[in-house]
C-alpha cells in the first residue's frame, strides 16, 4: 500500500474465514463471511478511483441471506462499477 503519493495506491490480498463487521461497525448486520480475494488500484474516491476486486466466496451468511458459493469481480473507473 503506497501511503505517500497523492493519491493511494494499493495491491493486496486477503483470505477470511467466519469474519464478521461487528468489531468495527456497531449497526451492521450480522455476518459470517469466508472468502478468498484480491483488491488492487489507485484512489478511493469512487469518481477518480480505478481499482479491480475479485473474490471467490464460500459458504457464508449476511444478515439472513446464505450463499453456498460466489465468484465476485468488479472493476471500478470513472465512477462507475463492473
């Protein structure tokens, strides 16, 4: 994660296993979320970012919708999500 020039960059992964938000975010529903995945780009604003995700999703549960398996990737330029 390049912290330093103007506008953030960021190449990572990440591998959860029964992870939940409410550590973090009081009124969040209630998760359980296994995943494997990769988040890469510059930016977070949503207008100026580009960015590419990808997530291979197991069984897994948020609030009181179950997913048996999702394969997830999303490019985000100029605003807008694919």
């Amino acid at each position: 994660m390049d912290l330093f020039s103007t506008e953030s960059a960021y190449n990572l992964s990440f591998n959860t296993r029964n992870l939940t938000a409410a550590p973090w975010v009081a009124k969040a529903p209630t998760p359980s979320l296994t995943a494997v995945g990769t988040a890469s780009g510059k930016g977070f604003i949503p207008e100026t970012m580009q960015a590419q995700l990808a997530a291979r999703v197991s069984a897994s549960t948020i609030d009181t919708i179950s997913v048996d398996s999702a394969n997830v990737k999303v490019a985000i330029a100029g605003g807008v999500a694919r």
